[in-house]
C-alpha cells in the first residue's frame, strides 16, 4: 500500500472524528447558552450577562474550528486567515472574560489587545496576499526592464521621461 495513500486515509479519519466531535461540542454549548438564560432571570444580570458572554464566545469558537476543520476536509489545506479568526476569538473570549470577572491586570489586558492587534494584521495581511486571489501586483519582465532602463543613464547621460 502506497504511504501517502495510507496518510490521507488516516487524517480523513481522524479529521472526519473531530468533525463529530465539535458539532456534538457545538450543540452541547447551544444547549448550555440556552440553559445560561434561567441565570439573567433568577440571578443579577451582570452575573447572567457574564456567563452569556463567555458561552456565545466559546461556541463561536468552535464555529469557527468547525468551519476550518471543515475547509481542510473539503480542500486538504489549512487557511490561515481561519486559524487567526479562531484566535482572534479566543483572545477576544478571554478579554471578555476578564473585563467581566475583573481577575486580570490593566498589563494582561494591554498584552491582549496588542496581541488582537497583531493577529488583525496578520489577518488582513493573509486576506490581501491570498493564494487564492492575485490582488498584489508581481513584477512583470516588461516592468523590470522599464525600471532597470529608467536607472541606467542613456547614451546622453539622462534618465528616459517614460
């Protein structure tokens, strides 16, 4: 049996397990974001509030690792502008989290937000040089040349006005 046969069987499988295991993760948080409800109503609403915040957030995690997981099923490539949305929520979850239960210092908070910062940029750096979309220019050999004669000096010893 040929071995990269072998290896792409094996990661559909395991990659096929971990599908089902974040839809049931994904419908188990739907259900306690649902059941989370009973705490704004019989409790204070900052403490149901709280706990709203952090289930909507994890589940949109797991959203999103089911939307990566299932894009590297379909096309057997991992995108990155996936991976850093999936961050970008944790870090954003965690933020939350510590605004809320106020447990963290003005620094943590601070190295988190640089750190959103960071993976934005990333995000619309990998957006903008996409693989899949040609929105950068790259040098043609026509350009190269226009440019590399502008440089030289002519026969003149001027620069073209081209």
């Amino acid at each position: 049996m040929d071995s990269l046969k072998l290896f792409k069987q094996a990661t559909d499988a395991i990659v096929t397990i971990i599908l089902y295991i974040l839809l049931f993760a994904l419908i188990v948080g739907m259900a306690k974001t649902l059941l989370e409800i009973r705490f704004i109503v019989f409790e204070s609403l900052e403490s149901g509030f709280n706990h709203m915040v952090t289930s909507v957030l994890t589940v949109f995690i797991v959203i999103d690792l089911f939307k990566a997981f299932v894009d590297y099923h379909e096309h057997d490539r991992i995108k990155l502008t996936d991976i850093t949305d999936a961050t970008i929520l944790i870090v954003l979850r965690e933020i939350a989290v510590g605004l809320y239960s106020q447990k963290f210092g003005y620094e943590f908070i601070l190295s988190l937000a640089v750190l959103l910062l960071v993976l934005g940029v990333i995000r619309m750096l990998a957006v903008q040089y996409s693989p899949g979309s040609r929105n950068y220019q790259t040098p043609s050999k026509a350009g190269l040349n226009s440019l590399l004669d502008w440089c030289n000096p002519d026969a003149e010893g001027k620069k073209p006005l081209s």
